[in-house]
C-alpha cells in the first residue's frame, strides 16, 4: 500500500487514474480547486496545487510516495520549482504530451522533437503547448535527479472530454446533436490520429506509478491503433450524427490554435507504445478500440448533454462558412450579441450605432431573445 498524491487529478484521465490506483490497495490524494466529497480510499485536498505553501503542507500530512502532475505550468514558474517538487516524494510522475514531437512515424520515445528541430524562430519565441512540455521535459532532465517519470499521452477522451481537430466537446457535440456541421481541413481528413480512452491511459500511468523501472525514463502512452480523421469522423457521424464540411487551413485557423493545427494536426500522428507495455506488462489488445469506446461515451453524453462554453463566436464563424445558422435559443444574451456581429460581420459593420440598436430590437421580437 502506498501514498500517492494526484495534483489536478480530476479530469479526463485523473478520475479513471484516482480508481485504479485505490482498487490496487493504494491511498489516494487529490488536490482540486473545487470542493469534492472524499469516497473510498480517496480523499480529495481543496486548493492551489500551484501555491507551493499549499503544496508543501499537503505532502508533509500525506507523506507521499509518488505524485502525479497534472497542473499547467509557465516554462519559468516549472523551472523556478522543478527541484521543489522532485524533493517531495522518492516518485515524480510528469504529464507532459505527443505533442512535443516533430513529425515522424512512428513516434518512438526518441523521436525529434520541436523543440530541437523546427526552424519557425516565430514559433520558437513563443511559450505554445508543445515547446512548453519540452522545455519542462528538459528542466527535469537537467534536474540532477533521477527520480522523475515522463509521459505522454496523445489525444485522450473519456466521459465529457472529445475531440475533433482542435474543436472541443461543446462545439462538436453541440453542433452535431443540433444538426448542424463541423468544418475541417480537407487536407487534414486523411492525415493520421491516434485517440486512446482516458481508462486505458490512466492503466498506463498507474502501471509507472510506484514503479522502479520508470525512473528517470519517458513513455509514450497511448494506444497503438491509429485512423484517418476522416475515420474519426465516420464514428462521429454513427454515435452522434456529426457532418463534416469541408474547409481550406486557412478558414479552419482560430486564433491560438494556429500553431496546433500546423504542428501536430497537419502531421500523421501514429504512436509507438512498446516500451510503455514492456514496463508495465500491459497488453495493446487489452485496450478499447475506438470504435468502441468513443461510441459508447458519446451515447452517454448524448443521453445527459451539457456544455461549459459554447465559444458564440467560433460558432458564428462555421455558420458563415457553412450557411447554416444556430438557434440564438440556445445563447445567453451577451453571447447572441456576440453571435449576431461574428455571424453577420458585414452588416453589423456597415450600420451606425442607432441602426444596429434598432436591429438589436427586431431580432428580439423575431428571435424571442
């Protein structure tokens, strides 16, 4: 029976990891920001795991013997604490992502990276996803210690958690049981992704966890079975009747996710997992199979939908490129305003302000918004 402390372990992964960790007979902790009731063998810890007076009080009354990490962090902030957190416990277990490969196939441990090989200086000025787990894979590399363990999960969905390209649950879930479609690249329907069930990911995990041969090494952990996104689609369409119009890379880019799209979505992203199964003894065709899973979680979500932010703006700007347009019913009214002007840019634009009030009112009549 060991200690371990989950820090953020309430997400796609960390609420399957918390259980398979208490039915081996482990004690768990968990940090969160939101109160939680404790349930059996885990015991939930409210606060900031990023304020290290927080943190450091926790692992003196837990004792643990190992953490997992699942906070985000500022390159600068991981670096300032990197030699904190390894003191804490004889086992730290780092999330880090796929994403931090270049393109290769498959993607082996040893893989480049884009941090090493990418030739964007634009790109490498920034602190994006993919070169922030790198650079923090390197903080710990560098620790002087050896007591570390890195993984890097590929794209994981379980329970509310789903992705299609860059969008997120609330926009393909809701557009899709809204009838309504999604856009993606047409280039990047036949590039290759690699999707692994949040429970088979935490398998992994706690199969490193408390584990001597995953000292001091990184593991990609994920499922070897890869498809076409115009596959992930096609089980999409069947779950939850999702249709796909297709679109340039230009239309598709949004904002921040620019450097996602060009540096990981536009790759072929097939995993190899071999040496995540040698350690943990772990068999590939133990896993869910796509099919399979991301069916089943999507019936369950359709049968108890419910969205966090349905982003009005990203909605509108599909609807423009689709003509299609959503039900403003389903908008909070700042999010129908927002809607409105991203939806019908042009008109907005062109009216004065007088205009645009008077047309606020007709669409209130006529929309009973």
């Amino acid at each position: 029976m060991a200690n371990i402390l989950l820090m953020g372990g309430t997400g796609a992964m960390g609420v399957y990891l918390r259980q398979i960790l208490v039915e081996r007979g482990d004690n768990v902790f968990v940090t969160t920001r939101a109160e939680h009731r404790d349930e059996k063998g885990i015991r939930f810890l409210q606060g900031n795991a990023h304020d290290l007076d927080f943190l450091k009080r926790i692992v003196a009354e837990t004792k643990p013997d190992a953490m997992v990490d699942f906070m985000i962090y500022y390159t600068e902030s991981f670096r300032r604490r990197v030699q904190t957190l390894l003191s804490m416990s004889p086992q730290y277990v780092f999330i880090s992502s796929y994403r931090v490969f270049a393109e290769a196939e498959p993607i082996v441990e040893d893989s480049p990276r884009l941090l090493d090989v990418i030739e964007d200086e634009t790109y490498l000025k920034t602190d994006e996803y993919a070169l922030t787990k790198a650079r923090q894979e390197d903080a710990l590399r560098s620790s002087g210690k050896h007591n570390w363990t890195i993984v890097r999960p590929a794209i994981t969905y379980s329970k509310e958690r789903f992705q299609f390209g860059v969008l997120e649950a609330p926009i393909i879930c809701w557009r899709a049981l809204h009838n309504l479609p999604v856009i993606m690249p047409r280039q990047m329907l036949d590039h290759q992704t690699t999707m692994t069930w949040g429970g088979d990911v935490a398998r992994m995990i706690a199969g490193l966890t408390g584990n001597p041969l995953a000292l001091g090494e990184d593991f990609n952990c994920a499922t070897a079975e890869h498809h076409t996104w115009r596959e992930v689609a096609e089980i999409y369409g069947r779950a939850i009747g999702l249709r796909v119009f297709p679109c340039t890379v230009e239309e598709y880019i949004w904002g921040p996710n620019k450097y996602q799209i060009m540096y990981d979505r536009m790759f072929n992203r097939v995993m190899d997992n071999s040496k995540v199964l040698r350690v943990t003894g772990i068999k590939q065709d133990s896993f869910v199979s796509l099919e399979d899973g991301l069916s089943r979680e999507l019936a369950e979500f359709k049968e108890h939908p419910h969205y966090k932010w349905q982003d009005p703006g990203r909605q509108a700007t599909m609807d423009r490129l689709t003509k299609t347009r959503a039900p403003l019913s389903a908008f909070s009214p700042s999010e129908r305003e927002l809607y409105l002007k991203a939806r019908y840019p042009a008109l907005f634009n062109s009216l004065p302000i007088r205009a645009v009030r008077k047309l606020r009112s007709l669409a209130k009549k006529v929309f009973h918004i």
